[in-house]
C-alpha cells in the first residue's frame, strides 16, 4: 500500500492484519480518485470504516482540506494515527476509534458537514448499505456533496429498491472484486437509487 499521488506520493502505508479489514488495491484507488478530480481539493473527507486510512490519506495528500476517520478497532485506529505520522498528513486529520453508526448519529447532533463521504464496511454485512440509507435520512453532506459505498459486486442487491430522497446514484464502476457506487446528494426528494452512468475495468 502506498500513496499515489500529492504531497506524500510514494509513501509506504503500513497494513492491518484483522480479517475484517480490507484494503483497496492501488489500481482502483488511482481510479477513484481519477473519477472524483477536482473534487478532493479542499474538501473535508469522512473516511469511514477507516481501515488503514488509504483514501482520507489519499485525500489529504491531494489537497483536500481535512479528513475525519472512523475506526472500530483501537489496534486499527492507531495504525491509521502512524500512516498519518508516516505521510506527515496528521495536522489536517482526526481519528476517531469508535462504531461507524454511532459517530453518524452523533455528527449529525453537532452539526459536521462533509464533502465527500467514503463508506467501506466489512463485506456481506449489509453495513454499506444501512449507512447509506442513515445519511440518506440525516445527512452529512450538504447539496453537491458526494457519498461513495465499496463493496463486492455480489453484495449490489443491497443497494436495489432503497427508498433515498436525498441521495442520487450517479455512477458505479466494477473492479474485479471491487464494486464503486457513487452518489450525490441532491435537493430532498430528488433522490434516486438508479445510477446514469456504470462502467468497469
């Protein structure tokens, strides 16, 4: 794992070991951040279900204004705090060690906002799905802002017939094993779970 590009490009990243945690291949990350652009710049990032923190240091290092990362495990949340040491990104970043659903329940109480909202839960769970349908109902976002689920491509069902008002598919895209949806939050009642554009790699 390492960073692909910004200010700490080339940087190693260390990894965990739990089997819950899945890291995104390089290949679909420099895709990700292909599609998103000029989106990341100066945005505040919400990496949820951190991991080893790969895409809000992604972010980070390509300008994006701050970064908030959500992680259940302590061993874990302390390896996102020594990537963020390794990449010198940590003055623009908080960790937080806690459940992913109950940081969203209580983000919304104190009023953050994000730009971009990134949700890679454990797989076959339903998580991604159930997050989703939480910032659908009390967003974090703001009109413009946009959410990005990962998942498997066997766990797609998940997502059909969600009853969303705010959130709009606007995309998706499969990388082997790897399946993107993104979504931008529109006007209330605006939202859709049909996406207008798909493609794959």
């Amino acid at each position: 794992m390492r960073v692909i590009a910004g200010v700490a490009k080339g940087r190693k990243l260390k990894s965990p070991s739990t089997p819950d945690t899945r890291p995104i291949l390089d290949r679909v990350k420099t895709a990700l951040f292909d599609i998103l652009a000029g989106d990341v710049v100066d945005a505040r990032v919400l990496d949820l279900f951190a991991g080893a923190g790969q895409i809000g240091i992604e972010a980070l290092s390509r300008g994006a204004a701050s970064a908030t990362f959500i992680e259940l495990s302590p061993q874990v949340a302390q390896l996102v705090r020594e990537n963020l040491a390794l990449t010198q990104l940590e003055a623009n970043a908080e960790v937080i060690r806690g459940d992913a659903f109950s940081f969203l329940r209580t983000a919304r109480a104190q009023r953050r906002v994000y730009d971009l909202i990134y949700i890679a839960p454990p797989q076959y769970k339903g998580m991604a799905a159930q997050a989703l349908v939480q910032l659908d109902r009390e967003p974090l976002t703001e009109p413009g802002g946009i959410v990005i689920t990962q998942t498997h491509p066997r766990e797609r069902p998940d997502f059909e017939g969600l009853a969303l008002t705010r959130l709009r598919r606007y995309d998706e895209r499969v990388y082997g094993s790897t399946l993107l949806l993104f979504y931008e939050h529109v006007e209330e009642g605006q939202g859709a779970a049909e996406a207008q554009g798909a493609g794959e790699a």
